[in-house]
C-alpha cells in the first residue's frame, strides 16, 4: 500500500479517536480490535482502556493470546466475565444468538463505563462488515457503540496493511469467530458443545491445519479446512489423523466438507428472509 495513503488514513483514524475524552474499546484480540486499541492507546494514553469477555465461547488460546497483546504494548487491559450462558435467548442458539451474546457484552460494558467514568464505548467494526450478516451490529447500535474504523473508511486489507506497517504481530492473524458460531442453529449453546469444539480446533492446529472450522453437529463434526490445502489433496494417513484428533474430542462421526473454510457456513441454514433482512437494514 501506498505510503502516503497509509498516513492520511492513519491520520483519519487518529483524529477521530482523539474526538472522545475517555474510551473503552471493545477488545477480543483480532486485528481489527487489537489495532483499534493500540492506536486509541497511542492518542488517548491512560484515558482509554481495553475490555476483553472471558467468555466460555472465547478459545482459551485466544485470550492469552489477547492479554500478551496487550501487555506486550501496554494497552491498560479489563478482563470482563459475561454471563450470556444464563441468558435463554443465547442458549436458544438461533439466528439472533449473536445479537444476544453482544448485547450482554455491552450491557456489562455499559455498566464498567458508568462505574469508571469512561465516556464512550467502542468497538472493531470496519466497512467491511456492512454487507454481511451480523446481528451483533446491531446490539452495538442499540448501544450507541462507536466504531472508528469503520468511520475512517477502513476495511480488512487496509486495517491489517497499517498493522502490518506499526509491526503489530496480529497483523496476519487468521480471521476467528466464537466458538458458538460452530454449532448448528437450534442445538443449544452448552459448554460441553463448545468445549469438544475447542479441543478439536486445538488438535488440527497441532496438526498444522491454521485456517480451519469443526463445525458441531452434535455426533457428527463437520471440518472445513483451507481450500488451498484441499486443492494439493490429503494423504489417507493425514485424513487418519484428522479423523482421530476430532474423535478424541468427542465426536463420533468425522466428515470433511469439500467446500472448504468459510466464514458463516452455517448461516446456510437460517432462513433467506432473515439473511436479506439483515443486510438490508445494515445498508440503509
């Protein structure tokens, strides 16, 4: 990318970020939320701070991976538990878990930004995120969350290019979604489910499979890996292994999808109404 290029957009962010007195960003360790937070840091110094959910749904590799982030770079860090496993409408697991989940998320932020004094809630959303389908927007909505990337005109490539450029380790880190989003709709969200899911996951990393999905059929595992590792094919010892890495986390049955990984695969299921209703309203 185009130095001069970054610097103005850098410069977008950074003038926007120095709008709010005292900010608290939504922070779960992905690029998007990592930059967002190093740079609110490096404008707003000890008036900002980064508030990660210790949630049953967050993979335990993730949240260490989080905090080193941000001790590494001395981002003032809140751990926050959330207690969206109590709430009936998350554990339901239908098309709007992931409104129910960030609505749980902002409202315990809601009440840490009162009690602190923080005058602004934001969070890593950025244009790219506008046309797909995901109901957590709008809980941020409802909220009043501020979403600063997306405010600076930023998407993926030019958030990851910029991190890439500050030398921020996660500037090539994989795309991760929780955990409950490996479960089929309608299966309820327990922490047994999500449990055998990490397990699995952590077994193929182990495996040297980085960019993979177990998506949770109750028996059945679904695995999704990278398209590219399907195109050069798998040997019958590698399919074994695979197979015996999800078994041992529970699953009976071990299928591997030949579409390979996609991002909200099981959105395949949700009926095309509650799809296009969604996009719609983002677009709007």
């Amino acid at each position: 990318m185009n130095k001069s290029l970054q610097d103005e957009e850098r410069h977008r962010l950074r003038s926007i970020l120095a709008q709010h007195e005292r900010l608290m960003v939504a922070y779960s360790g992905g690029v998007d939320s990592a930059y967002l937070a190093w740079e609110a840091y490096e404008v707003l110094g000890p008036n900002m701070l980064a508030v990660i959910s210790d949630s049953p749904s967050l993979p335990r590799k993730e949240l260490a991976a989080a905090i080193a982030f941000a001790e590494a770079h001395t981002i003032p860090l809140h751990i926050l538990q959330t207690n969206e496993m109590e709430r009936a409408d998350y554990v339901r697991n239908d098309g709007q878990r992931c409104f129910h989940c960030k609505d749980e998320l902002f409202d315990a932020m809601e009440a840490l930004r009162a009690e602190l004094g923080f005058a602004t809630i934001a969070y890593g959303r950025n244009t790219d995120d506008s046309g797909d389908f995901r109901p957590g927007q709008k809980a941020a909505e409802q909220h009043h969350a501020a979403a600063p990337l997306a405010e600076a005109g930023l998407g993926k490539q030019a958030i990851r290019a910029l991190a890439q450029a500050a030398n921020l380790s996660v500037w090539d880190k994989p795309a991760s979604a929780c955990l409950s989003s490996r479960l089929e709709y309608g299966r309820p969200v327990s922490r047994e489910a999500l449990l055998q899911v990490e397990q699995a996951e952590d077994a193929l990393h182990e495996l040297g499979f980085l960019h993979v999905r177990v998506r949770h059929h109750g028996e059945l595992a679904r695995v999704e890996l990278d398209r590219g590792t399907l195109a050069q094919g798998l040997t019958l010892a590698t399919l074994d292994s695979i197979t015996a890495a999800v078994r041992a986390a529970g699953f009976t049955y071990v299928t591997l999808d030949t579409q390979g990984y996609r991002s909200g695969s099981m959105n395949a299921l949700l009926p095309v109404e509650m799809l296009m209703g969604a996009r719609s309203s983002h677009a709007s």
